[in-house]
C-alpha cells in the first residue's frame, strides 16, 4: 500500500463488508463485482461505488482506468489490515500484553483443551 503503507485507518462496517468481498475477488474488479457479491438486501449500485471510491481515497484500493472503466485492485491485503487492527487492540485494550488478551478470551469464552494447546503451541514457535 503505498499511499498509506504508515498507518491504516479503521474500518467501518461497510467498509470492512466491502473489503471482504474484494479480499474474495482476489484481483482487479468494476464496482458491479462487488455489488454483485453483496448479500442480500443488495445495497443501491451508487452506495457501492461511492464505497469503493472512499477505500480508493484512503489507500485500501488502487485503480488504474480503462476507457470509461475504472478497474480496482486490493492495496492492502487481509492480513496487512488484520495484524494493524488487532495490534491496535491489543494496545487500546490489553496494555500490549498478550497474556492478558488470552486471560479475556479465556474468561470470556469457553476454549477448549484443544484450542489452548493450539495457543501454547503458537506461543511457543514465537
């Protein structure tokens, strides 16, 4: 992401919506691919494209145009906007420490055996 490699901004929900689908389309796309691949109640056409026209702007699209075509393609990719999202939750939240992000998810949410082995072990390879 070049215009905005520094800091990403947070999504909102129709923002990140939109992103999943293009994350989907893996690859240059026209507005109508989107609108086609939003889940009913379809959103107006014009709120899809003034959408993708504001991810554009704040750097999360690039386009390159075609004729009377824009074609859009994914700046930053779900795993850019994941890690700078959950760091920020992880700061905002959970003073950075991971431990205490664990000790919430474990208080707060049943995990299972399973699943905190998954942790340590990922914690481990770290």
């Amino acid at each position: 992401m070049e215009k905005n490699k520094t800091k990403l901004q947070e999504l909102t929900k129709g923002e990140l919506e939109t992103m999943q689908i293009v994350w989907k389309l893996d690859g240059e796309f026209i507005v109508r691919d989107v609108h086609d691949l939003m889940p009913e109640p379809k959103p107006a056409y014009n709120t899809v494209s003034t959408m993708v026209r504001i991810l554009d702007t704040k750097g999360f699209l690039t386009h390159r145009t075609l004729g009377h075509t824009n074609l859009y393609k994914a700046a930053v990719t779900k795993q850019e906007y994941t890690g700078t999202f959950m760091q920020g939750v992880l700061n905002s939240f959970f003073d950075g420490s991971v431990s205490r992000l664990v000790t919430f998810f474990s208080d707060n949410r049943n995990i299972s055996v399973k699943e905190a082995d998954e942790i340590l072990n990922m914690l481990s390879k770290k």
